[in-house]
C-alpha cells in the first residue's frame, strides 16, 4: 500500500493519462511506420520504437500499480504531535549547527530540491514517532549525524 498526498496521487493520473493518450499513440505510430519500411531484420528504426513501446508500457503499469493500491492521505486530520509521513519537520544539526525544514513524503514525490524527502530514507526513519525537542542520531554515508527536532507541522 501506498500513502501518498493528494497533491502527487493528481500527479501520477495525470502522469498515466500523458503516458496512455499521447505517447503510446505516438509510439504505435511510429511501429506502423517502420513496419512499412519492409524488412523488419535490419530495420533499426522498427527495434528502436519497440524498444520505446516496451519501455513505455513498463512503466504505465507500473504507474497503474502505485494508483491500485495507493491511499490518499487527509492533511487536515494528520496530528502534529509526531514525525509522520507529510509532517514537515524543523530539524537542526546539532554537529554543523545548522537548521533544515523536510517534508516526509512516500518515494514517488520525494524531491531534495523542493525540501521533500523519502520516508524511506535514514533521516526519516530516524525522525519517525519522535516529537518535537527529541534529539536522533542517525547513520548517513557521510558519518553520524546528531539531529535535534525543532518543530513538527
């Protein structure tokens, strides 16, 4: 099951749809054009464009699957007593002194440069269940981080 915010479950329909209505037309258009090109041994433009279609329909079932058995979660009734997925999270670094704002959000709308990060990552699985004023320590690639929780939204 997939928890995700109303505002990435709009994506991904409209995501599918561009996927289903427009790219695959185009890339079936393509297959029937290289098709009439005759020998389809040789025809590099025939394998490119169904190498484009299998890739294609890989991923429209795979977006297929995450809406199936997504479940969109209600900000407005979310407590902000603890970290859960979509708290935005005011946490600072207690080893460099600095502060950061995160969002948690499930792996599809995770995105560093808009401050969202996966509820899969070591951070967030660090600050889960904590409450604000908890300090975490938190194994990453570059060492041990110290955190502290300064806020939870």
């Amino acid at each position: 099951m997939e928890y995700l915010s109303q505002e990435c479950y709009d994506r991904l329909v409209a995501e599918l749809h561009q996927l289903e209505n427009v790219e695959l037309p185009r890339v079936k258009e393509a297959l029937v054009e290289a098709r009439e090109k005759g020998d389809l041994s040789e025809n590099f433009e025939y394998h490119a464009a169904r190498r484009e279609q299998s890739r294609l329909l890989g991923r429209i079932r795979f977006k297929q699957r995450v809406l199936e058995f997504a479940r969109v979660i209600d900000t407005t009734r979310l407590d902000s007593d603890k970290v859960r997925l979509l708290s935005r999270v005011v946490i600072s670094n207690l080893n460099t002194h600095t502060q950061t704002t995160y969002t948690l959000a499930s792996p599809h709308e995770a995105d560093m440069s808009a401050g969202k990060i996966s509820i899969k990552s070591p951070i967030a699985q660090a600050l889960l269940g904590k409450k604000a004023g908890d300090v975490v320590e938190v194994n990453v690639p570059a060492g041990l981080l110290r955190l502290r929780i300064d806020s939870i939204e």
